[in-house]
C-alpha cells in the first residue's frame, strides 16, 4: 500500500474543491500536487484565475489560496503500479469532514474520470455532496489539447469563485 503523503491546500476562504485521484511518483517525491512537468494542471489554473505560471511550490499554494482553490485528491492509500490511475486497487478515501466544516466549499469538482469514480462510489454516499467531473489535465489524456481544456476548465470553475 502506498499512503498520500501530504495535506490538502485550503482555507476558510477556499469555494470550490478540486480533487484528483491520487499522487503520481514525481508528485510523491515533490512532496505536492502535480509535480510532473507534463501535466497541464498548473498552467489551467493559472489561466484559469487569470494569473502568472506558478513555479515553486510556494507559488502554487499560493495561487490556490489566492484564488479561493481547495485541492487535494480521492484516494488516501491504495495498492499502485508506478503513477497508472489503472493499476490502482484497494482504495481508502480521505476524509473531507475537516475541509467541508472549515471552509466554504461551494462546489466539487473532480480531475478525470478515476476521481470520479471513486468519489461516487467512496465519498459521495458520505457526503451527499455531488462532483462535477473536469477533463483531466494528465498528459495522458492527448484527445484535449491545452485550449480547450483551459476553455472548459474556466467555464466550469469561474461561475463559482
């Protein structure tokens, strides 16, 4: 079993969650969220919020928090092949108790289909709190090129900040 091994970014301010599934090997070892280089993540946000390319890591937590972003991901340990969503078995969820109490989360949405898979079939009947799924920002997901994830991501996420 392979453990999530760092917290979630939120604060009081924080409106929407956003929830991948779970941390790849170069996220793992960055100690934080979308760590490899090819995944469009922080480049949607960023324009997203209308706002610089954030580098370090530091900058992204800022950026989150700045733009009232709560982000962490489904999945709390699994059973894992390398950074293979596929290959993913033996789930245990987080507990997102603790953000829905402290912030003002408004809306959920979900990085790709095995977040949302996984939130409907672990979280949700906890929750009550539906997600709206989001193309994923993984390179592994080529059918969306960057404009249009960017295009649908803003839709999505802006009516809701």
């Amino acid at each position: 079993m392979v453990k999530h091994p760092f917290p979630p970014v939120y604060d009081k301010n924080s409106k929407i969650l956003i929830l991948g599934s779970f941390p790849s090997v170069k996220s793992r070892e960055e100690m934080f969220f979308y760590g490899h280089k090819q995944n469009r993540f922080w480049r949607v946000i960023a324009e997203v919020l209308e706002q610089n390319l954030p580098v370090t890591v530091n900058e992204k937590r800022n950026l989150l928090i700045d733009g009232g972003i709560a982000l962490w991901d489904v999945i709390a340990s699994c059973e894992i092949n390398g950074s293979s969503d596929t290959s993913i078995k033996n789930v245990e969820v987080n507990d997102f108790s603790k953000i829905f109490s402290e912030a003002d989360i408004r809306h959920v949405f979900v990085n790709g289909k095995t977040a949302e898979k996984y939130y409907n079939r672990l979280i949700l009947p906890k929750t009550y709190r539906n997600c709206e799924c989001l193309p994923s920002t993984s390179p592994a997901n080529a059918a969306w090129k960057i404009d249009a994830l960017i295009e649908c991501w803003k839709a999505a996420i802006k009516p809701f900040l």
